[in-house]
C-alpha cells in the first residue's frame, strides 16, 4: 500500500517558477563541487545494458527490470536498476588510474516500488566511481570520502540559502559514523531499521550508517544489499536530519566495492553462486577489474532536503497513484 505524509500547515517554500529554477542551482553547482572533490570526470552512461552482460544490478533481487526486446540485436535489453557495476566496468575500459574516477546522469524505472514522500518509480541520481588501492580498502576510506560528500551538500545548501529567503534549511557539517550492529546495539527496543536510523539521525543530525548487507545479531540485515558491488563489511548509507518530515533521510548509498574474495563469500551468503558465470562476475572474479569506491547519490532527494520540501513529486515529474494525487492537491502540494 502507498503511503503518503503532508505535514499540518505546510506550503511549499518556492513558486513553481522558482522551483525549477533552484532545482538547476542545486544541480549543477553540486555536480561540480563533488567533481572537484572526489576527482571525478563526466561520462556519458546506458540507460539500459544486455540482460546476459551481468551488469544490471538487481538490488534486493525481487524487483524486476523493465525488460524488452531487441530484434536488430538478437537479446533482451533492460533498464538499469542503477550502475554500480558498469561504472567498474567503463573505468577498465578508459584506463582510469588510482585516485582518478568518472561520474555520471544515472535515470533508472523501479517498476516495483512502494509510493511515499521520498520514493517515485523514477529515479535520477549521479553515480559516481573512483579507482583506489588495495590498502584503501578500509571504513577510515569510507568515512573520509562520506565526509567529502557531506560538505559539498552542505556547501551547495549554504548557497542555496543566499539565493533564497524563504529557504531555511540548515544541515550539520559534522558527520557522525555508525555501524549498523552498533545501531541496533544502542536502540534494542526499536525492531524497524528506519526507526533506529530516525532516533539516532534525531541527535546526530548528520551520519554515515555503516556495514549494510549481512545479518545482525537479531537475525536480520538492517536493510537489503545485492551481493555484487558493495563490500557488505565496507559501505554506507549518508544520511540527514529533515526538519520537515521529522525522520531520517538517506541521501546516499555507497561503499568500497568487492574484491574477488568478498564477492565469492556474499554469492553464497545470498544463495544466487550462479551469478559467478556471467560476464562480469567473471572478470571481478579473476582480478580483471581495477579496485574501486562508488555510490549514487540521489538529485531529486538532494533537491527535496536542500529546498524543504514535504514530497519528491514536487522535484521530479512521475507517476501518482489516486489516493496520492488527490492528499497532495487538498494540502496545496503541486506535483510536477
């Protein structure tokens, strides 16, 4: 069942002229920021890749690709989930050295995916990738490049402040760092993972939750990974404080990427070893892809938080279910 939450007295904090105008603010200062910062170059990126590459990524492995056929070429395409592996894949092919990464437009269709506030069945978000050493496999890795992301958010915030009186969102530079065992450890008595994150971004205001993937200690993972991109023992979810929903808001899933031993162990922790076969999986299995750290960081989020608004149809042109049409329109909220 969809889900839809309009805070008592809201109103959108800009026209819907000005909407769109910070919307391109946000979008391209930031993507320079985070150029700059991580070292990072612009590609270009599929929307949509060959089913037998192995390169989509099938995130929690129920949702489904939208699938089609390609008479010219003989197979069938699909829509990418996202491109956490083709972005390994294409810094191999531009012979991209350490230290150096690309970043890119990344649009997606999640055909399965519950409506709220923060979730549409488009998706837009840059993905971004860098090559890194072997002894850079490391959380203290993780962390610093979080950091580096945060203050660009922060930076592009501050900005977008100047440019607007009746912005007022303020977000917290020092970001907190968590394990999610840690997490649960420290609020025993909240079973839902959302809920932990909300009761400690509530304080923190700012945190990278970290180690997303295996199980915890009660049994359950704290949220779901697919077993092929991310070390589950070395990514992370960055994550704000928003004053308008009262919750925490994921703005960033990331991680240090499998090496061939990692990505051999949670094959067989996630039941689908046959994944070894495919192109891809090949290449990483035998070390034929450079080490890397990557992530995606979600535009329309980016510019929901940094302009204070209470849903992603206000950012994003989508698709709405009635009872979601009908609660924004009797609240005063224009869905794009």
């Amino acid at each position: 069942m969809n889900k839809i939450y309009i805070p008592e007295g809201y109103r959108a904090p800009l026209s819907v002229y000005d909407m769109q105008v910070a919307i391109e603010f946000i979008k391209h200062n930031f993507q320079k920021e985070l150029a700059y910062a991580l070292n990072l170059r612009r590609v270009s990126a599929p929307l949509f890749v060959k089913e037998s590459s192995g390169l989509n990524d099938n995130l929690n492995g129920y949702e489904r690709p939208v699938s089609f056929d390609v008479p010219a070429v003989g197979e069938e395409g699909q829509v990418v989930h996202s491109l956490a592996k083709w972005k390994r894949f294409a810094l191999k092919k531009y012979d991209f050295r350490v230290g150096k990464g690309i970043y890119t437009d990344m649009n997606a269709i999640r055909r399965d995916e519950s409506l709220d506030n923060l979730h549409s069945v488009y998706v837009d978000q840059w993905d971004w990738e860098k090559v890194i050493r072997r002894e850079d496999r490391t959380l203290d890795t993780l962390k610093s490049v979080a950091g580096e992301i945060v203050q660009c958010i922060c930076d592009v915030s501050e900005r977008l402040g100047r440019e607007y009186s009746s912005i007022h969102v303020k977000l917290n530079r020092d970001m907190a760092a968590i394990t999610t065992q840690e997490l649960e450890d420290m609020f025993p008595d909240i079973p839902d993972s959302s809920q932990r994150e909300s009761a400690y971004l509530e304080k923190t205001k700012t945190a990278l939750i970290m180690q997303i993937g295996g199980k915890l200690k009660s049994g359950k993972p704290h949220d779901g990974r697919a077993p092929d991109y991310d070390d589950w023992a070395l990514n992370g979810d960055i994550l704000f404080w928003n004053d308008v929903l009262g919750r925490a808001f994921e703005i960033s899933s990331m991680g240090v990427r499998v090496d061939a031993e990692s990505l051999a162990r949670q094959l067989k922790l996630a039941g689908c070893e046959e994944r070894a076969n495919l192109p891809f999986h090949k290449m990483l299995l035998n070390d034929e892809l450079p080490l890397t750290i990557g992530g995606g960081i979600g535009q329309s989020r980016l510019c929901m938080l940094m302009i204070g608004c209470a849903h992603i149809g206000e950012v994003q042109s989508s698709i709405w279910d009635r009872e979601t049409m009908d609660a924004c329109e009797a609240a005063g909220v224009l869905l794009l």
